[in-house]
C-alpha cells in the first residue's frame, strides 16, 4: 500500500497581468458549482458581463497583493506541503489548485504515475460549501473517472467514505469543528492579545443564500438558531459552521457574546450572506469603538481577502469613519503548529 496526502486550496493567477488574471477568471467563474445557473446563462453572464468588466479591477487587486516571493495562497500551499513531507513519513505529500496551476489534473496524473493505491484528499477550507469544497470532489472524480472508467455512484459520501478506482480516495469534507484546527487559530491568535482590543471580528468568506438552502432545503434560513446554537440539520450549512466556529474560538479566549461579532465579506449581490464586514466596521466606528482585532476561520492562508480587503481596505475604512485601528490577524499559512494540527485531523 502506498498512501498519500493531497492538499488542495482555491487558486491563483500565475502573474498579476491582465492575461493571467483573466485566464484565472474563466476557469474559476465558468465552474457551475460557484455560479449556479444553467449552462448557457453562465456562459453569456461571465464571459459576456462579469469578465469583461472585472478583469481590469481584479487585476489591480493581484498587483497589490503579489509579493517578491509571488502569490501567498501559492507559496504558503508549497511551505505547507515541505512540513506536512517530515511530519508524515509514511505518507508522499502533493499540492493542488483547484483553479490555476499545479492543476489538479497535472497532480493527479502525477499521483497515478507515483503509483499510490490509497489517498486521502484534504480540501483547505475549514467549513463546508459546494463551491469550495464539494467542486474539488467533483472535480477529483471526473478525473480518476477518465483515468479508469470506474464511476464512483455516490454524489456526497459521508465523511471518511472511500471512493475506489485506481486509488481509494477519502475525501475530508471539513474540520472546522476539529480540536486541531481550534487549537491551531488559538495559537495563530495568542500573540495578538484579543481581550485587548475594544472588540474581535471573526469575518467569513460570504457565499450566496440559495447555496445554504440546498443543504438543507426543508429548513429555511430566515428565523434559523445556528447563530446561538449548532442546529442537527446545520452539520454542512456553511453559515451555521461559520458561528460555531467563531463561538468555539471565543470560548477559548473568553470572550463574552458583547465582546465579538460574526460577518461575512467579499460579497458579490446583497442576496449573499449577511451581516457584511463592512457595514459591520462603520456601525462599530460608529458606535465608538476604537481598537478592532479581525480574525479570518475560513481562511487557512492569507490571500486577496486578508491581505487586500480586510488589511488594506476595510483598515482604511475603519480609520476614516473614526476608528483609530483595525489589525488583521495572519491566517495559519504554513506555520509549525498548523502543519501538526493537519497531521491529527487526516488521522
């Protein structure tokens, strides 16, 4: 038996210019699982609308965030894999994007030429979402079926089922609930002093409302308790997991419900989930808070949205609606402590 680890995180440009950047786009955007609408519409709406009109803007935003070294998300991913090679010996370790390069197409021909019979799969996001995670399963067996022609039959295995074709496949579909990855942002966190600051943010990744209602259809959102309580229907419900997430880290900086809030940022239509970092900073500046601290669980690495959004833009907000400081706490990148917590969750 010869096993292995993929981890697999969003993507990136290869460069920041404006033909990276828009081949990025069209793969990211043209993926149905992050713009569910029928074919056709997608097509005429991101090719014919969305790309047009972002590529320039997004573009800048890349140009912003490029560092010497490159892409973040890029080079934290690689830092990541080197520590997870020595912390698991018997294991041979890759790296994926789901969109951009090392593909995951390129990376699973590599993991069939290695020969490796079993492979556990470890999408990087902490909290469950169709398109985050579930397009990387997706996108898994549509390779490993053209590899073999063995089609797996289940659409959603159950955390820890295996899918068998050339390899088997275990897919972790999320771990924001695992001891490991608390105590991993509480480590990130320590330094940062949170009962320091006047209040904490944990900020989340905003997703569309019908996204949270396919997981859970016969229960609606409107009047839901996931903000108080993790409902038994609300296991995958990307918002419920979101709250239950920020409620376990409070706890362990005891932090009472005043001290803290939860939003969501990066937002492409109001009918996305709410309340929006944003709006929440004015009300806090508004309100007189001085000193905010914000923190980014749904992030296992610093990229556009930490680096960009929240450390430049939403700190440039805080500071012109009257507060006097806004700091981002760093994500887990590709720290010690976070390599080992990887370590106990694929255990």
């Amino acid at each position: 038996m010869k096993q292995a680890l993929l981890i697999v995180n969003l993507g990136t440009p290869d460069a920041p210019s404006t033909s990276a950047v828009r081949r990025y786009l069209t793969e990211f955007l043209n993926d149905p699982y992050v713009i569910d609408i029928p074919q056709p519409f997608r097509f005429l709406l991101v090719n014919g609308i969305i790309i047009p009109f972002r590529v320039r803007k997004s573009t800048n935003l890349y140009r912003r965030l490029w560092t010497p070294e490159g892409s973040p998300i890029l080079y934290h991913l690689i830092g990541l894999k080197h520590k997870l090679e020595t912390r698991l010996p018997n294991y041979t370790v890759y790296a994926a994007m789901r969109y951009g390069s090392p593909s995951l197409t390129q990376v699973m021909k590599k993991i069939q030429e290695d020969g490796i019979t079993h492979l556990t799969v470890l999408p990087l996001y902490p909290q469950f979402a169709d398109s985050t995670t579930e397009t990387i399963i997706n996108r898994i067996r549509e390779i490993a079926f053209t590899m073999t022609g063995i089609q797996d039959v289940r659409r959603n295995p159950e955390p820890g089922s295996s899918m068998t074709g050339i390899q088997d496949i275990r897919f972790i579909r999320q771990f924001y609930h695992h001891p490991a990855f608390i105590r991993a942002f509480v480590e990130r966190m320590k330094p940062y002093n949170a009962s320091g600051f006047d209040h904490v943010i944990f900020t989340f990744h905003s997703l569309p409302e019908s996204h949270l209602q396919r997981i859970h259809p016969e229960h609606p959102c409107t009047g839901c308790a996931c903000e108080t309580a993790m409902p038994e229907y609300g296991r995958e419900c990307y918002k419920a997991a979101a709250y239950e997430t920020s409620r376990r880290l409070a706890s362990a900086f005891q932090l009472s419900t005043t001290d803290y809030s939860v939003s969501f940022q990066s937002r492409f239509a109001n009918k996305w989930i709410g309340p929006f970092t944003d709006e929440r900073i004015r009300e806090l500046a508004a309100k007189g808070v001085k000193r905010i601290l914000v923190v980014a669980p749904s992030f296992v690495a610093d990229c556009l949205e930490t680096i960009v959004e929240i450390s430049l833009d939403y700190k440039e907000l805080f500071l012109r609606e009257g507060g006097d400081e806004l700091v981002m706490a760093e994500s887990l990148n590709d720290e010690d402590f976070w390599a080992t917590a990887i370590v106990d969750i694929i255990r």
